[in-house]
C-alpha cells in the first residue's frame, strides 16, 4: 500500500487555490461550463472578443464542439506582446543544455524579437497562415521560438520528438504535407550525439514527402552535415530579418499544431489542436495546477516533442 504524505499546513496555507475554492470552481464549471470558462476565457487579449463560449452538437447530421468560435486572437502574442511592458526584461526562458555548463537566460523582449525574426523568415520563405511546419530540434532555445513563429503568422507547427527514428518522422511529414522543416545538425542527449541533419535527409528521400520545399538547420555542435539545395543555415536566414513582426488574427477555431500519437497502438494519429480553447485551458491549469506566481521559477522535464512539453514548456507558462 502506496504512504500517503500529509501536505504541511504551512504550505498548504501559500496555495494560490485551496481546497474550497478548487471545489467551488470545479463545481462552476460543471453545473455553468459557459459561465464559468467564459470568466476563464477573459485571461486572455483577444483581437475580437467572443461572444459565445460553447457551441456544441452531437447530433450526427451537424457534430460540432466550437469554443470562443467567433472571437480571434493569436497565441503568440498572448504569450509574448502583452508581458513586454511589464516583464520585458525578466527571464521567459532559462535554457541548460545537455553540458551543465552551456546556459543561457532570454528575456521576454530578447524571445520576442528572435520569434519575429524567425516569423519574418518563414514569410520569406513563402509560409502562410495554414502551412505546416515540422519541428525536429532538440531541448534548444530554438524549438520555443520555432513554436512560437509559427504560431504568429498562423501556421500550424508539428513538432517531432527528437529521438524519433527517419521512418518516423518522414510519416508525419507525409501526413500532413509539411513545406518546411526546422532541424538541427545534431541533437545531444545524456552525452550521446543524435544525427538530426543526417535523418531528416533520410526522411526526406522516402516518397510522400515531396512537399518539402526548404530545410532550416540550426548549428546545434557544429559537425560537418551535408548540405543539399533545399537546405539553408538556420542563422543565415533568420539572422537580418527584422525584429518586429505583426501577428496574424486567428479564429479561435483555427488550427494551432498537429501531434502525432506515439504509434503504439498502429500508424500514428495526428491529433489537431485548435487555438482558443486550448490556450484558455493551458494558461489557466499552468497557474493554478502548479500554483505560479509572478518571478517563480517553473521547470518541467517534458520534451517539446510531447504535448505535457507544448502546453507547460511553452504555451502555459
């Protein structure tokens, strides 16, 4: 039998949300679900607001599970444009690699120009809103800011975990059609090298993924990669673009990112996250799950390539 450890009084008394109030809320939001998220809904900037929380039908003939539908936001700039004026030169990421001693602190403003930066060279590249862009990095800075790009000129990311095998990760470009892939010469994890470069090459010699017209790589450790006409240095495209970049209005129904199931249970499901709801309820469970404040310190120890990583790496803090 499992011990179960008492929560000291103490800390529980620090708690953003105690035990009554979570059962207060949780009770809100079963018996007023349209109160109770359209009160949550208002935590974020909205381009145009909502003016309806949940439509939903089961009926078969017209099925339908809408949130905030008619309101437009973007999601980039809730998680970046909004905090500039008061958080623009406090860390949004503080980055450790695989070698304790590589580090680096970005700011929210420092974040803010390298994802226009890198929006404004997929522009330049031809994506527009309803591209899909495959994300195969490793635990860099890189793969927030490619996430978050994507994110402001509406494109729909996928990232791939990278320890994924070529196989794997050309049958989810080949799913969704991707035209742009942002890789890196290699990975490093546990002090192994892992050949991102050398596999999205393999991954793109297998049929079906022909849509692939440009691949960004970033200088992860430098090794000797091959280099073919579709390949450009990550930095060489993005680095002169400029730091400002207007972010797209998105319905709250528009697609934000693809994630493919694991494949465990046969061909991987690509499993398509909206940008309203799913913002709503990243922000609101990062907060009061792990009962954040302002100046805390939140680490989590998912990869970006899970969506544990997407939505308390990147979108809910």
């Amino acid at each position: 039998m499992s011990k179960l450890y008492e929560v000291p009084q103490e800390f529980a008394a620090r708690a953003r949300i105690r035990q009554d109030e979570y059962r207060r809320m949780y009770a809100e939001s079963v018996n007023d679900s349209a109160g109770f998220w359209g009160r949550m809904g208002r935590r974020l900037d909205w381009i145009r607001p909502y003016t309806q929380v949940r439509d939903v039908s089961y009926d078969v003939a017209d099925f339908r599970i809408r949130w905030f539908h008619d309101g437009q936001l973007n999601v980039a700039a809730n998680c970046l444009d909004r905090h500039l004026a008061t958080r623009g030169d406090q860390a949004a990421i503080i980055w450790e690699g695989d070698d304790p001693s590589q580090t680096e602190t970005i700011t929210y403003r420092e974040l803010y120009h390298r994802v226009c930066r890198l929006a404004n060279a997929l522009r330049s590249l031809g994506v527009q809103k309803g591209d899909r862009v495959t994300i195969y990095l490793p635990m860099i800075p890189e793969a927030a800011v490619a996430m978050l790009a994507c994110a402001r000129i509406g494109a729909i990311h996928s990232v791939v975990f990278g320890g994924f095998s070529p196989d794997s990760l050309s049958g989810r470009i080949s799913d969704c059609a991707s035209t742009v892939v942002i890789t890196a010469d290699e990975g490093v994890r546990g002090g192994k090298k892992v050949p991102l470069k050398a596999n999205v090459d393999q991954a793109l010699a297998s049929p079906g993924t022909e849509t692939v017209q440009h691949v960004l790589v970033v200088k992860r450790t430098g090794t000797s990669v091959a280099m073919y006409r579709r390949d450009r240095w990550y930095s060489e495209v993005v680095d002169g673009q400029p730091d400002e970049c207007e972010p797209v209005a998105m319905d709250a129904e528009d697609p934000l990112f693809i994630l493919y199931t694991s494949g465990s249970t046969g061909k991987p499901k690509g499993v398509l996250h909206t940008s309203g709801g799913y913002l709503v309820y990243a922000a609101l469970t990062h907060e009061a799950v792990f009962d954040i404040r302002d100046g805390d310190i939140f680490w989590c120890t998912a990869d970006v390539g899970w969506v544990t990583g997407h939505s308390y790496v990147v979108y809910g803090p």
